[in-house]
C-alpha cells in the first residue's frame, strides 16, 4: 500500500502558545483519518501546512507521492462573489480535467454533482448564495476533481441534515484517501479507520473509529497516570540515595545519578484534562412559556411562506429538536418565538417570566480589537453561579476554559471555536430559562460538545434547538418539528434517529409498492402483448413490441424482488445499530464493512431489477 503523505518535524507557535512541536505521521492510500483536538491548539494550523497554505516554523517536511491530485476544503470560502454557482463548480473541474475526456462528459459530471448536492439553480450567483449553499458549491467544487486525497476542515458545517448523509455515504463507500476535522461523531464513526489526536502539542494515533478511540484513549491517560505515580513512588526512595550518598562515587553511581534526573522529570510529568465548567443559575420559570394559535409568516417583499398556521403551547422543561433543509424558515421560526419578528397572521403570547437565552447561527458582533475580559465586561461584571453565589467574569472566563493568560488576547486572535465558545458564555451568563440554540455545534470541538449536551440534558429550563448535529440532536432532543417546507410543521415524538429510521421504512415501502405495481404492469403488457419499448421508434415507424420474458427471466425477477426487500431491511437494520451507540468496537467494525457491501449489492440487483423490468 503506498505511503500518499510523510510528515516529519513540523512545528507551528504563535508567540508563546506552542500549537505543537516536531510532529511526525504517515498516510497510506486508502486510509480515512480524523484530526481530533481542542478548541485553539492547531487543528486547522496543521491542515493549513499541508494543504501548502501555511509552513512549519523551523523545518521540518511535509512529502506526498508525486502525481497524486489533492483537493482542500476550508471551512471558510472564498469564491468570486459574482461568478455563478455552474462557473465555480466547472472551473474547479477544468482545472482537474483529464485530456481523453470529451467535453459534453465534463459538462454531464458538472451537472451531476450539482444534482446530487442540490444545487439546481446553478445560475446563482456566489453573492446570492446562504452559508448552506457556499458550504455545497465548495464540497462539489471539491469532488468535482476526483481527487485522490481529500483535506477536509469542518466538512459538515453549515450543511442541512440531508446533505451530511449523502456525503456520508458517499465518503463511506469510496476508495479516496482523507484526512479531516469534524465535530460530527455521527459522521466520524461512520466514514473514519483511524483518528489523530492532538493534545498539548503531542500527536497519538489510533487504529480504529471514534469509538475505538474513546476507549483507547481513556487507557493510554490511565496508563500515563499509572507510570507517572510508580515513577514518583520511586523517586522517594532515589531522592533519599542522593540525600545521603557521599560527593565521591564511582562510574556506576553516575549511571544512578544520571537515572535519577530522569526519574525526575518523568514524575514531574502530568496530564492536564481541561473541561468546561457550565455551572450558571436559571432565573425563575413559571408555567407558561411560548403560546403560539395560528401563527404565520410572510415576507412581504417577495410572498415567501416561512410559517403557516403553527399552533402550540410550548412547556416548562420540555426539549425540542428542529429539522429541516436549509432555508425553509427555521431562523425565522426562532426570531418570531423571541419577539425579533411579529407574526403576519395569528397571535404568539411570552410568559412574564420567560428569559431567553438566543444563541444565534450568526453569533455575536464583538469588537475584534477588544479583549476577552473587555468583550464580556460589556455584558456585566459579575455572573450568578447555580449555587446562588455571585463571581466575577474574570473567574466565569476560567470555568469556560478562558485562563487568565487569554483575558488579554484580543478576540480576533481567537480561533473560529474560541469564538463561538465565548458567545456561548455570555449567552449563559445572563441566566436565561428558555433556550434558543441555532446551530450551537458548529466550530465547538468534541469536548466542548460532550459537556454541553450533559449540561442541557439536566437543565431544568427549555430548550429548542436548531442543529444538523445527528449526535446532539438524539442526546438532547425528546421530540422533533420537522419543517417540510412552505410554512409546513410536523411534530415527531421521538429522537432524530428514529424519525430517520420511520422515513427510511416508509421510502422502502413505498419503493416496494412501485416495483409491485411495475410488475404487475409488465405481466399484464406482456400476457396483452402490447408491450411496448421506450426506446426510440422501429425503423418502420410503428412501434417495437417488447419481447416476453423467458421463464429463466421471470424467475430471476422474481427472486431480485425477495432480495431487494430483504437488502432494504438488513440495511436499515444495520443503520440502527451504527446509530445506537451500544456495539462493541468489533461489532461496529463488522456493521460497518456489512452496510458498505449491502449498498453496493442493492445498486448491482436494483440495475438487474429496472433492466428486467423494461423488457
């Protein structure tokens, strides 16, 4: 298998914060890895140096296999605003076009990843487009080149739920070679052999998905922890040797010295698990909260429908879920329920009590030349624990993993992550009861993520939430509004999870349903014997009749029927297992090799199956 990327001593600082210090690694065609690390300690810094866009301070080298392609998604874009979304889309594939391709093939490849991602109104221009839409145009302009090393930075931000999936599936089943970042554990568990973690500078490596390195990393700080105690245990009775050892030795006891400091800096050595603290009082919350009767929405500059006729009478306490492709009026929906828009039609009512907390997709507008310290003092001084207890923001700031040394940098020297984790404190630290979360996961690492859901999970207030986070979603949510579209809300008691499997089973039905009907179709056309062909017309000008399946043919249409249905259900049975987090790492690796070949199967007996039936 060959080596596609050698990494050897490569270093990146900032000032004094060290990101890391002479990492080394290696990539071999066909692997799938995830960077995995805090918030602010170089994730995107070394995908960056990679990708070329950035250098290695003092040396080191970064070696691909010559004649390799590779293709860099950033999490930010940087498309000409006025070129369209075709133009952007065929440029990236003219710039990777192979020389024995005709040109109407290139323009079918264009149009078709412009399908598959949604983007039929390809003569949008760059400027028009949502951060949903920019998110699409460069994942195409990405794949459009098929590369065969892909650098991924945050793949899954900003992309509805729909469009995760598709990536997700397309990624699991190809052959390509990638390395990305993601906070989506849904998505890494699924597409992901192995992950690099990134952790005070230092690089581990695992063999294995998100789950394997769960595990494995727990072990690998249990065994450090283990070692470092054995080694201070040790050093007692070293450090007593050299108490009272005389100033005269000979060669041996200069081994013993020199094994001592040794000894001496490895048990001075620790490990340091920095967590969120989320540890802030609720203010009061009485019986009602939101009352919605036949709210909606109309803009009126162009007729559009965010919401149609929505009542409900949301409760204390209860944890709401929003899903829905990207704008069809899920923001919307929020700024009404804050009182950021009034309805056109119908009436909303807010309890007297009701103090929200909005954490808004878009964040919030600090001053880029204030500093930390400076950006909350704007807020208030002081911040009302659970415990009732009142502490300054200075002390709120280390609970959020903001140390003093940060108080004085500058928030435009934070990460995209230091960033979002900042307004989330000063969301917090106004004590809101109800929770207005819009895309809270974007840009928040793993660890940030993990805390957070275990701090909403036993928040006694409520909460809704817009996110494109299947993990979060299934952790948090205990019911779901689906927006279908045109104003349209459904309310889904359940988790995400199972909305997805009910929807799976009801496309699998209704595929079912159809291929019974064509069937049926067929042997009646064929028993008639004015079947006919949609292919072009005989060369007499009457039409071709089609042939009768020979009993060999019928047989075998038959039985890809029983197997069609019986793919579909191992299918959908093996994505509730991968999504119900309870498999073993064996048992995981197993689903997920047995789903890539299910899939493959049912493209292979579903082109049998069509071919079959037109005859």
């Amino acid at each position: 298998m060959a080596s596609y990327l050698q990494v050897e001593n490569i270093s990146k600082s900032y000032g004094t914060k060290v990101l890391f210090d002479k990492i080394s690694f290696n990539i071999n065609e066909g692997d799938k890895i995830a960077l995995i690390a805090p918030n602010g300690t170089g994730k995107s810094s070394l995908l960056s140096i990679l990708a070329g866009k950035d250098s290695s301070d003092r040396g080191g080298c970064v070696k691909f296999l010559k004649d390799i392609t590779i293709s860099f998604l950033e999490q930010d874009t940087n498309f000409d605003p006025d070129s369209t979304i075709y133009d952007v889309v065929s440029n990236a594939r003219q710039q990777g076009r192979r020389s024995n391709i005709q040109e109407w093939e290139e323009e079918y490849k264009v149009n078709e990843i412009l399908y598959k991602l949604k983007l039929e109104d390809t003569g949008k221009l760059v400027k028009e487009l949502s951060g949903g839409e920019k998110k699409r145009v460069a994942i195409a302009a990405m794949l459009i080149t098929e590369p065969d090393f892909l650098i991924m930075d945050e793949p899954t931000n900003h992309l509805d739920l729909e469009t995760i999936e598709y990536l997700e599936e397309m990624l699991t089943r190809s052959r390509c070679t990638l390395l990305m970042v993601t906070h989506d554990r849904y998505f890494l568990d699924r597409v992901c052999n192995q992950i690099l973690e990134l952790w005070e500078g230092n690089l581990y490596q695992y063999n294995g998905n998100y789950s394997y390195f769960l595990e494995k990393r727990d072990e690998r700080i249990s065994n450090f922890k283990a070692e470092t105690d054995r080694a201070r245990n040790l050093l007692r009775t070293e450090l007593d040797w050299m108490r009272r050892m005389p100033c005269a030795r000979g060669t041996k006891a200069k081994y013993r010295i020199d094994a001592f400091y040794d000894l001496k800096e490895r048990a001075s050595q620790t490990i340091t698990e920095k967590s969120l603290d989320i540890n802030v009082k609720m203010s009061r919350l009485g019986k009602k909260i939101i009352n919605c009767k036949h709210m909606g929405y109309i803009w009126e500059s162009d007729g559009w429908v965010g919401v149609d006729d929505f009542t409900y009478n949301f409760a204390p306490g209860e944890k709401i879920g929003i899903v829905g492709k990207n704008g069809v009026g899920k923001s919307t929906f929020l700024n009404l329920l804050t009182g950021e828009l009034a309805p056109t039609s119908g009436e909303i009512e807010r309890g007297e009590t009701v103090v929200f907390g909005y954490y808004k997709q878009s964040g919030i507008e600090f001053n880029p030349n204030d500093t930390v310290i400076e950006a909350v003092q704007k807020i208030a001084e002081t911040v009302t624990l659970a415990d009732g207890k009142s502490v300054p923001v200075t002390t709120f700031l280390n609970y959020f993993l903001f140390p003093p040394p940060m108080h004085y940098v500058k928030v435009e020297k934070l990460s995209g992550g230091e960033k979002r984790r900042l307004y989330l404190l000063t969301v917090l630290m106004k004590n809101p009861n109800v929770l207005i979360l819009d895309e809270p996961t974007n840009d928040l690492d793993i660890l940030t993520l993990n805390v957070l859901e275990e701090y909403l999970k036993s928040y006694p207030g409520s909460v809704i939430i817009v996110s494109h986070d299947r993990f979060f979603l299934d952790k948090i949510a205990d019911h779901l509004f689906i927006f279908e579209g045109q104003g349209a809300i459904k309310d889904f008691v359940g988790s995400y999870s199972g909305y997805r499997q009910y929807m799976r089973d009801k496309e699998a039905q209704k595929r079912a349903e159809e291929r019974a009907a064509a069937e049926k179709q067929a042997r009646r056309e064929a028993q008639n014997g004015t079947a006919v062909s949609v292919g072009p017309p005989a060369p007499n000008g009457g039409q071709q009749k089609k042939r009768k399946l020979s009993y060999k043919e019928q047989r075998e249409l038959e039985q890809l029927e029983k197997d069609l249905e019986a793919l579909e259900a191992e299918k959908a049975a093996l994505e509730e297992a991968l999504s119900s987090g309870t498999l073993s790492v064996e048992k995981l690796t197993e689903a997920s090799t047995r789903i890539g070949a299910v899939i493959d199967e049912l493209d292979e007996k579903g082109m049998r199956w069509l071919e079959l039936s037109d005859i």
